[in-house]
C-alpha cells in the first residue's frame, strides 16, 4: 500500500511542523550533510520531490538557479510557499509519486525522506520516472530515515537498496554515510546518471 493525500493532510492539519523540520538539532545536522553531500556547487534546473514546509527547499534554493519543489499536500505546499516567499527562483507545485512528476530533464533531483511512503512496487515505478527526468551526468540525491515505521510501506533501507539495485543500468553510486542509530538516524545516498543506459561511468 502506498500512503494517501488524506493521510498527510490529516498529519499537517493537527501539527504546523509534524517531524519538527524547522526546530530540530537532528534535521539540521542532516540538512547540512545533505548539502555537503552535493558533487557539484551549483545545479541549473533541480527538482524536490517531497518538499514538507520547505526547509531543506530554502537551502538547496542557495545551489540552484531554478529549483522546483513538489509536495502532495496543499497544506504544506502553503507553509513552504511563505516559508520561501523572498526566493525567488523556487516554484512549488501539488504533485505525487509516481505517476505526477513533472517533465524534465534535470541536473538535481533530491529525495527526501518521501520513498519510504510507497509500496515496492509503486517504489520501481517512482525510480523510473525519476531517473526518466535525470539528465545525463546529473545527480541523484536520496536521504531516508532509518528506524522502523509502523505505518509506513517500507524502511529507509529498503529504498535505498532498491536505488542501489540500479547501479550499473544508468546510474554510478558516488557517495553513501549513515548517521545516528537504531532509535534517531538516517542514510544517505548519492548517484551520478550515466551516459550509456549500460555503464556506471
């Protein structure tokens, strides 16, 4: 089962912030290994997929020229909006995985802490279209949290280990960390799209 719009409406509807993004030592820690992260400085055309209130979109907005950030909830689509309001190189946009990505390419697509939300097979189909919009040499960035969910499909790792199933079919693995522990930490992937469908290089 890949979780609904109501589930994370009703979430953003009894709390402004519900996973504390803008107030937690712990997400701004991850937010700056995030953007360490990054291969390159800069990125022209960056999509978000999961953008919550806009946290991590304000700062990936610094890397950017133009950086599009989509959510499935309005409500957070609203907080991220005032939250961003004096950037003006980010657009926000209502869509879900996997079937209301927009179309690229891109050299930047982040995501973050959203697959985890999918079924396996909702996950394979949300890869292929993202790794559809990713432009060759561009960057793929995925950073989930860990320990067990009771309500959600799948864990961080089970993610990753289907993006890391790629490698070698148009993706390169660049760079892996882990944080934390079995109670509060996450992992962290990055990957570079191949020239060749065919080639890690």
């Amino acid at each position: 089962m890949t979780l609904s719009p109501k589930y994370f409406e009703d979430v953003y509807a009894a709390n402004e912030d519900p996973w504390d993004f803008a107030s937690s030592p712990y997400e701004a820690a991850k937010y700056a290994r995030t953007l360490a992260a990054l291969p390159r400085e800069r990125y022209r055309r960056a999509l978000e997929v999961g953008c919550s209130i806009g946290v991590l979109t304000g700062q990936l907005a610094g890397r950017t020229d133009a950086l599009l950030a989509l959510d499935i909830s309005e409500q957070a689509l609203e907080r991220a909006k005032e939250r961003n309001a004096r950037k003006d190189n980010i657009q926000f946009r209502r869509a879900g995985l996997p079937d209301e990505l927009p179309d690229g390419p891109f050299d930047l697509i982040v995501l973050s802490e959203v697959l985890y939300y999918l079924s396996p097979a909702d996950l394979e189909r949300a890869l292929d279209a993202v790794l559809a919009r990713l432009e060759p040499g561009g960057t793929l960035l995925l950073v989930h949290w860990t320990p067990w969910v009771h309500d959600y499909p799948q864990t961080g790792d089970a993610v990753h280990e289907a993006a890391l199933a790629r490698v070698g079919r148009g993706l390169k693995h660049l760079h892996a960390e882990r944080q934390g522990n079995e109670e509060q930490g996450y992992r962290l992937d990055v990957f570079r799209r191949a020239s060749d469908p065919d080639s890690e290089a």
